[in-house]
C-alpha cells in the first residue's frame, strides 16, 4: 500500500465514521443547536463538506503547480511534521473557521451528509494524480497551520473529521439534545 492510498483510505475511514455517528438522525436533531454561538449536527458537516472540498482543490492546486515547475521555495517550518505537532503548536484551544468553510448555506443534516458522501470519489481520483510524485514537494499554505505538504493536508483532512465527529458526539449527548 503506497503512502497516498494509507492516507486516502484514512480520510475515507474518517469519513465513513462520521456517517455512521450522524445515521438515522431527524431533520430536528441534526438542526438543533446547544447554544447559539455553537453549531448544530447539520452545521458542522456542512462545515465538513466545505473544508474537505477546499482543502482537497488546494492540494491539486499545487500539484499543478508542481506539474508546471513551480515549487514552493519559501522557508517550510512544518517540514517533516506531523499534522498532530502542527496543529498543537498553531491553534488556539477555539479556532474560527475561515469564511470559505464557515456554514453558510443551510439545509437539512440529509442533504450535508449526502453531499459529504460524493466527497470520497474527488479524493479518490486526487489520490491517483498524487501517487507517483514526492508529497512532500506538493505544498500549499494553510489559514492557521502555514505551510502544508501534500501528506500534511491529507492527514490534516482526516484529523479535522475527527475533531468534529467528537464535537457532534458533545451536541448528541447534551441534555436538551432532542429524542
């Protein structure tokens, strides 16, 4: 199994845990809400749905860009590191999402996850145009992380799944959450 397909398959996993925890949710438990200043189920895969959609147009961006003979030559702190250090050394305990991937549009916890669905093909097919480069020449910034290899930005879509299904699991399990 190559690095790129390791990595795909663990967003895909991710992915894949985050439908099953929000399966056989109502339209009124995916849009409730423990508070106004948080999200609601549906919010954050919508949330999800945008910053995995973003994130993956970033990473064939630069691989374009590596296919055009541009690389990326400014400094690279984050070079080697996991997406686990990174983010341990970049974000603050309550990070704002960037307005790209801030929910915006609406609609029912059906369509988000539907939509969330498609997602796998996309990364799929990324994941056949990355195989036969160095991943680690393949970089594109992130908003709060900086600079990100093309690894980096994978693992980070999977970790990024991961602290959201965690997030919907608090919003299933709070007292007011509806039955």
């Amino acid at each position: 199994m190559t690095t790129v397909v390791r990595l795909v398959s663990a967003v895909d996993d991710a992915r894949q845990v985050l439908l099953d925890n929000v399966d056989g949710l109502s339209t009124a438990q995916g849009a409730w809400k423990p508070s106004a200043d948080e999200w609601s189920v549906a919010e954050i895969v919508e949330h999800l749905f945008l910053a995995e959609f973003s994130g993956v147009s970033k990473i064939w961006v630069a691989l374009e860009d590596v296919r055009a003979g541009k690389r990326w030559t400014e400094q690279n702190p984050n070079r080697g590191r996991s997406i686990e250090d990174i983010i341990a050394s970049t974000w603050k305990p309550k990070e704002k999402a960037p307005p790209i991937a801030t929910p915006n549009i609406g609609g029912p916890l059906a369509y988000w996850v539907s939509a969330t669905r498609t997602l796998g093909d996309v990364l799929a097919d990324l994941g056949r145009e990355l195989d036969p480069y160095d991943l680690s020449a393949i970089v594109y910034p992130h908003f709060l992380c900086g600079p990100l290899d093309a690894r980096q930005r994978l693992e980070f879509l999977r970790f990024h799944i991961e602290r959201h299904v965690a997030q919907i699991e608090r919003v299933k399990g709070d007292p007011g959450f509806p039955k």
